[in-house]
C-alpha cells in the first residue's frame, strides 16, 4: 500500500509540480505543431514537384522558362539548380518546327490516342513563339506550296483547313503543261475524276500559322525548345540521380534506352521518340546514322511573285529547253514563278533589273524558244478514238496562253536544285519525315505533300502502337511506318527524275517522242485520270485504271 501511494503521490503535487507538468506539455504542443508544419510543407512541396506544367506556346523568354523552371518556383528550387540538372522527358521529341513538323505535332494532338502524348518540339525559328503577322494587303510571299486535294483532306481531318482558308489561297481546277518544241501539250481538268479542284496554291507562312493556330486551341501538352540540337544520344547511361530539394536524399530514375537530346542553350532532354522533321541537311539523321543516296542538278530554280491584270485561275507549266517553268495563281492577281534553269543563267536571270525579268518571263511562257501549240502532232486524235471515252471533251480543251505578267512584286529568290533519299527512314528511337527523308525536284511540286504524307502516316502509326501497348520508339514499330511512305515516296521521285531527265535533251527524235507523251496523256481518257489522280494525291500509279 505505501509503494502505491508513493507512485500516485505526484497525481497530488504541489502548485510548483503543476507548473512543470504545465510547461513540459506546452513543449510537447509546440514540437508536435512544428512537426505538422514540417510535414505538409514537404507533402506539398512533392505535390508541386510531381505536378506536370501546362506547356503552353509563349514568348522567347517564357519559352526559355519552361526549359529549366519547373511548375511550382520556390527556393528550393535554386538549391536544386546548385546540386543536379533536372532533365525533362517526354513521349515525341519532334526535331524541326515547320509545316511538316508541325504537321505531325497536329496529327497528334486530333486522336483520342496521342492526345495525351507530352510533345517537345525543338526549333529556333522566332515564327513558332507567334511572332508572325500575316498581313493581307501585303504581296504573296514568294515561297509558296500547291497542296493537294489528299493534302487538304488531311489538314481537314485535324482542323487546320479551317485557318487556312482565313488567309490568302487559290484553288485551280485546270493545268495547262506544254513543249516549247510547239508539238504537243495538254490540259487537265479535275472535272475529269469528279473533283471541285486540282489543288490550291498557299503561302508557306500560311500553311505554317495555320498549324500553329490549330495546336494552340488543342490540349496536346507542348513544350517549344527555342534552341538547336546539338547532340543525340540513342543509347544513354541507364540511369540518372537527382537530389530531392527538400529531403537530401537520391531519387532514383530510369531513362534506359531512352534518346537524349542536348541543345545549343545547354539545356537537355530525354524522348521515347526523336522525330526529324529539320529538312534536307537534317541534323538528326546525320546524328542517327542514316546513310542517303541521290545527287545534285545542274540546275538552280528562282521563284518570285508577280502581278497581272486580271486573276489567274489555272495552274501553267511550259518545258523550256534548260528546264521547265510553272506559273502558280496564288489569288488577289498575283501568280508565283517557279524557273528552273542552268546556275549561270539563273545568276544572269537574277542580277537582271525589273523590267528586263519580266520581260524574259513573258518571253518564256509566250513565243520564245517555240512556238505555241497549234494542232495535234498526230492529228485530232483520230488514233485513240478506240479509247475516247471523253475524248471529244478533251479535243475541245484548246491551247491558250498564259496570262501576262506586268509587275515583279517581290525579291527574286535562287536555290540549287538536289535529289537525296534516306536508306532508312526508321530505326530504334528515331523516325525521319519530310525532307530529311527525301527532297525532290520542284517541277510537279510535289515535295511538301510528301512530307505531308510523312506526318500523318507517321502520326497513325504511333497511335497503333500505343493502342496494343507497344513502346513507340521500339524499331519494329517504327518500320511500319517506313513499309508504308518508303514506296510511295520512291515512285513519286523516280517520276519527277524521270521528267527531269526526259526534259534536259534537245534532240529531235526524243522531242517527238514527248510530244506523243503529251497527245497521249491528252486523249486517251483512262490515262489522263491515271495521272490526275496519282498527281492529287491518291494512291495508284500513272497507269491505266
């Protein structure tokens, strides 16, 4: 009984014992509450640090911000800084911000399966931080694409048509190709395979902002890299520490196999994919290893914009003995020049004074070299009568001639001229699109709908692979992509090489041989839909249908 009492006699203390008790429990209530503190202020820090931005189009400076600021600035974040480099991953890395990049990034952001992809896109160009101001009352730019009725499909499908369509823009429904030899021509109407249009002629500014503007009213989560890659890595250490900013300890995480992009402002990146989209001298397929075949052109083209008096409606292409020259209606009364001829005479063409051009245009498109087409090299076509299903429509289709350009209205502009063609256009981690895959010759103009093609192929495959679960930088899946545009492209530029060569003689038998090329395509009906149809875009070969 004493022990007892002995233990229970603190209950009973005295005031001075009660002061103590009072002061120890305050203690207890303050380290308990510091410790609260302690722990959500670390819970929230880790939210902040889990979160992923909302990566939206910004200014250079925001731009650069999103690179190495993370979602939730804070001081710890500086100490951070101090101790690791913070490398952001993400699904599609794309290599190249111009139409055709941004095609692909748009082809993304339009299916439930991709949407939802995390998209850097890497480009220096001041263009993609929205920057450009089209105006309208200016004159067309002279660097222009004719994109086709699959093309515009296309842009339809991911709601780009639409911005498009705000802006400058002419659609054609008859081409007029012709020799100057004046033995032979012929005209296509899209009437012929029961279309509105042949294809309509935009500004490549155009095409490009109205990319831009689809992506920005799309939730695709976008980072823009206003930099240039400098370095790839395919195969990078398995993995990498980083230092938590608020604990002081490792986190591990794994980056195996991923791609890893080093950029010319320092900063760096992982990506399940790299895409390269950055044109004929890619930098990525230099990186990757892609090996090319093909060959440079003796010859350099010079495009420019110019004026007549009234609207020009149709799309002309005359074949001129140094190579051909097309006059593309671009809307407003102007037309785009695209001239391809020999390197010195294009320094010639282009160090001539204005009012000389143009009258050397006028020479080339009218009366000089030749003269104009006047009747059938094979008479009235009386020969294909077994095969004039329309041809009697088609007999009607009479020469004209072209419009009458009165005004330069901007800077001429000369390039040379190359065909190069990747081996592979796919291997693990690294896909090529557009012109880093191929370049051809502009005399169909035909290239960009190409890489067109590229993005939105590319763009399916990607969502296939997600749909079974497969990685999508894995090669096995790439290659499908490879197995579908490798062919198509290939045929494309065999044909336009084919041109190309066929037009760079001047030899009597072979111009009379072009010239039945040319009655032929004319008349024979089946033919002439063949080429119609495979030059919009569709997939059959310029054969008999």
């Amino acid at each position: 009984m004493g022990d007892t009492r002995r233990r229970a006699a603190p209950l009973h203390s005295s005031s001075s014992s009660f002061s103590e008790q009072s002061h120890i429990h305050n203690c207890l209530s303050s380290a308990i509450r510091t410790m609260n503190r302690t722990i959500l202020t670390r819970l929230s820090a880790n939210a902040c640090s889990l979160r992923i931005p909302r990566k939206v189009f910004t200014t250079e400076a925001a731009s650069k911000a999103y690179s190495s600021i993370p979602a939730c600035p804070s001081r710890e974040h500086e100490e951070k800084q101090g101790l690791t480099n913070d490398v952001q991953q993400y699904d599609v890395a794309i290599v190249g911000g111009g139409m055709v990049g941004m095609a692909l990034a748009c082809s993304l952001a339009s299916m439930p399966l991709t949407k939802q992809l995390n998209v850097a896109i890497i480009d220096s160009n001041p263009a993609l931080q929205g920057k450009l101001l089209i105006k309208k009352e200016d004159p067309p730019d002279p660097r222009v694409s004719t994109v086709t009725p699959a093309t515009i499909s296309l842009f339809k499908d991911v709601g780009a048509w639409e911005y498009v369509l705000q802006h400058r823009h002419a659609f054609f429904d008859t081409m007029q190709v012709w020799d100057y030899t004046g033995l032979g021509y012929t005209r296509y109407d899209a009437r012929h395979i029961s279309k509105e249009a042949l294809g309509c002629v935009v500004e490549n500014k155009v095409l490009h902002h109205a990319l831009l503007s689809c992506i920005q009213n799309t939730e695709l989560q976008k980072t823009i890299y206003t930099s240039k890659l400098t370095s790839m890595a395919i195969h990078p250490n398995s993995s990498s520490t980083r230092l938590d900013s608020t604990s002081s300890t490792r986190t591990l995480h794994s980056r195996k196999n991923l791609a890893k992009l080093e950029l010319s402002d320092g900063s760096s990146l992982y990506a399940k994919l790299v895409v390269g989209s950055d044109g004929g001298k890619s930098h990525v397929r230099e990186l990757a290893g892609f090996k090319t075949t093909g060959w440079s052109y003796p010859q350099n083209a010079i495009i420019c914009t110019v004026q007549h008096m009234a609207e020009n409606n149709c799309a002309w292409q005359r074949f001129l003995p140094a190579g051909p020259i097309a006059l593309l209606p671009i809307g407003d009364n102007y037309s785009n020049i695209v001239w391809t001829m020999s390197p010195k005479e294009a320094s010639e063409r282009n160090s001539m004074n204005e009012d000389d051009f143009v009258k050397a245009l006028n020479h080339a498109l009218d009366y000089g070299y030749g003269p104009h087409p006047k009747s059938s090299l094979l008479g009235d076509g009386n020969m294909f009568s077994w095969l004039r299903a329309d041809a009697t429509s088609s007999a009607k289709e009479s020469f004209e001639v072209p419009p009458k350009v009165v005004k330069l209205a901007s800077s001429r502009m000369v390039f040379p001229l190359s065909l190069k063609h990747a081996n592979d256009y796919a291997s693990k981690r690294v896909a090529l699109i557009g012109d880093a895959a191929h370049t051809v010759h502009p005399l169909a103009g035909q290239g960009v709908n190409l890489g067109f093609g590229d993005a939105f192929a590319l763009s399916r495959v990607i969502a296939e692979g997600i749909a079974v679960g497969t990685d999508i930088g894995e090669v096995s899946l790439l290659k499908k992509y490879e197995a579908e545009r490798k062919p198509a492209n290939i045929m494309m530029m065999a044909v336009l090489d084919g041109f190309q060569k066929a037009y760079s003689i001047d030899f009597g038998p072979l111009n009379i041989l072009r010239a039945a090329a040319f009655n032929g395509a004319h008349y024979i009906s089946p033919l002439k839909r063949s080429i119609i149809s495979y030059a919009s875009g569709e997939k059959k070969l310029p054969l008999f249908s």
